[in-house]
C-alpha cells in the first residue's frame, strides 16, 4: 500500500479498538494534503516492511 493515504476505518460497522505506536518519519504535503510518512514500532517483521 505504498504512496496510498490512509484515513482510518471509515465503513460502518466498524469500530476502533486500539491506538499502536508508530514511528512518524516526515510529514508532507502530498497531492495538496498534509500527511505524516509512519512505520510501525514492532518492525520489519509485521505488516508491509515495517
């Protein structure tokens, strides 16, 4: 999912359960929008490349 902003879980139905740590590596303005460039805190070995 690279190079693809994520909003949070907008369908409904669907609840937030918990906060994760990320590590914000750079925010940005990316196609007019300010975003923060995040890996997640538990590394390489979990989701996408960490």
């Amino acid at each position: 999912m690279r190079n693809i902003i994520y909003y949070g879980p907008r369908a409904e139905g669907v609840d937030f359960l918990v906060y994760h740590a990320v590590i914000t590596e750079s925010v940005m303005l990316y196609r007019g929008e300010y975003v923060a460039y995040c890996r997640m805190s538990n590394g390489v070995d979990a989701g996408d490349d960490g």
